[in-house]
C-alpha cells in the first residue's frame, strides 16, 4: 500500500468519524453505514464479506443492518462472525417479520437473532414492514423487549405517513426511533410527504438501497449526464455521487451494501463529498421530486 492510499484511508476514517447524527435519544451514529442484503448466501464468498463488513467498521462505517428475512437468518451468521471480537464497536440493528412481530412471536425471533448474531443485544430492532399484527401487539412486544434489556431500541421499516401518524398514536409508539425505507436519487417519492413528516416529528430516515438495485432504473441513474459531470467534478464514481446525496440532509443514514474490500472503500470514501447547491440544483433538475403523493417504493 501506497503512502497515498494510505493517507487517503486515514482521511476517509476522519471524516466518518466525524460525520454523526445523534438520535433523540443522545446515541451517536455514523451518517453512512452497512446493509447485507444477499450477504452471507454463497458459501465461496463468505471470508471476503465478513473482511469487508469488518473494514466497512474500520473506516467508521460501524452501524451494520441485517435482517431475520436475509437468507433466512444466513445474514445475521455472517454478521455475527463479522463482529466477534468488535461488538462494542458496531450499532446492531437487525428487523422481525411482520408475521413474526407479536407477542411470544416477536420475543422468540429476537432471541433467535441474537443467537445467530452471537450477542446479548440489539441496539435497534425494526418492524420489517407492515403485516397483520395489530402496531399496538408490536409496540408492546418491542417495549417488553426494551426492559429485558435485549434491545436498546426499536423501530419500523416500510412504514409510510398514515401508518406512521397511527403508530405515534397509539400508547408507546413515540419511541419509535427510526423508519427505514427505500431512498435513491431515483427514487425520490418519501421526499413528498414522509420525509418531511419525519423532519417535523425528529424521527431520523434510514435509507435503504440508496445505490438502487441493478437494473435498468440504476443504470440510467449513472448514466445521466448531471451525476456524470458531477462525478468528474469530485474525482468520484457515480455511485459515491448517489451515496453523497442521500445524506445531503442531516437526518438521514444511508445504508450500501458492499461485499468486497474495493466496494466498501469506494462508499467509505463517499463521506469526503460534499454537493453544492448547483450541483443538487442539477441533480432535483435531472430526477425531480414527485409534486403529489405516490406509494411507497419498496424495490
């Protein structure tokens, strides 16, 4: 390695850790972090990504989401591999399925995660998405776990306003402390109506896929002309561009995924760009936001 990489790494860690949010209730957490979706599936694969999970961490990137859903708890293993050694180091939040989120359900999933997680507890837990279980059986199951001290705090995922204004209205659902939901640069629609509502109530966003998925949507996304010239502007690639502007807002964590060493440092360093208002000027002009409400985007 390089005295120019090398420096270039130290900086990286710098700025990431010193680029916080603090949630409501005073925790400090890194404004980009680590998802795992499809991770921990392919057996050939498994050393590199939990050395990538593991300088994602080193490079202060240390809050790391998985999932119950993810590989049927093969995610969760491989985050627990990941952390032995460094758990106090990492904000851990892993999500319950909707048909899992109530009563002995919801407790005996929570203990099944920190099982495969190999830890005693959960710095965030998540309602994975909207399901039958009435919000006021989760909320009670999600504080019961609180007090049992198996999970710091809890949270939603997939949850958009009207199911939020229920949620805060029912007896202990103001300690939401996160929605996570799907956020890119094309993937605008949260902007319309969620994302300020959450501004107004100090709830943070956590964005999930905020590189959009492969596909046809993500490639006309890196290939606009706008994030193009932007990227050649900050010596960057067009994916450090989208990572950039989800997190132009002070209340939103991004989560990539990144599988490979090289992917993680290309999002770490992410974190050294900052936008200008010209050039998210020219970024609203190539993906507006939507001027009415649309439904929640999930994929």
């Amino acid at each position: 390695m390089t005295k120019d990489s090398i420096e270039h790494l130290a900086e990286i860690v710098k700025v990431n850790r010193a680029n916080r949010m603090l949630l409501p209730d005073g925790t400090s957490v890194p404004r980009i972090g680590q998802g795992t979706w499809n991770m921990g599936d392919d057996a050939s694969r498994r050393e590199e990504e939990i050395a990538a999970l593991r300088l994602g961490v080193e490079l202060g990137m240390d809050l790391i989401d998985t999932a119950e859903m993810y590989g049927e708890g093969n995610s969760e293993l491989l985050v627990g591999d990941a952390i032995k050694g460094i758990r106090d180091d990492v904000f851990l939040v892993s999500k319950v399925y909707p048909h899992n989120a109530g009563n002995e359900n919801l407790i005996r999933s929570c203990e099944e995660s920190l099982q495969r997680l190999n830890t005693d507890h959960l710095d965030l837990y998540l309602l994975h998405w909207r399901g039958d279980i009435p919000l006021e059986v989760t909320v009670e199951g999600m504080e019961k776990l609180v007090s049992q001290g198996k999970i710091a705090r809890w949270g939603v995922s997939n949850l958009d306003v009207d199911d939020m204004k229920e949620l805060l209205s029912i007896a202990g659902g103001t300690h939401c402390a996160m929605n996570q939901v799907l956020y890119h640069l094309g993937s605008r629609g949260i902007e319309a109506e969620l994302l300020p509502w959450q501004k107004s109530h100090r709830m943070p966003v956590m964005a999930y896929s905020p590189l959009a998925q492969a596909g046809a949507l993500r490639k006309g996304v890196i290939e606009s002309e706008a994030v193009q010239e932007i990227a050649r502007i900050h010596n960057a690639t067009p994916l450090q561009i989208m990572l950039a502007w989800t997190i132009r807002e002070e209340d939103i964590i991004t989560i990539p995924k990144a599988s490979s060493r090289e992917h993680v440092i290309e999002n770490a360093a992410a974190g050294l760009i900052t936008l200008s208002e010209e050039e998210r000027w020219k970024l609203d002009e190539a993906f507006p936001i939507p001027s009415w409400k649309v439904p929640l985007d999930m994929s």
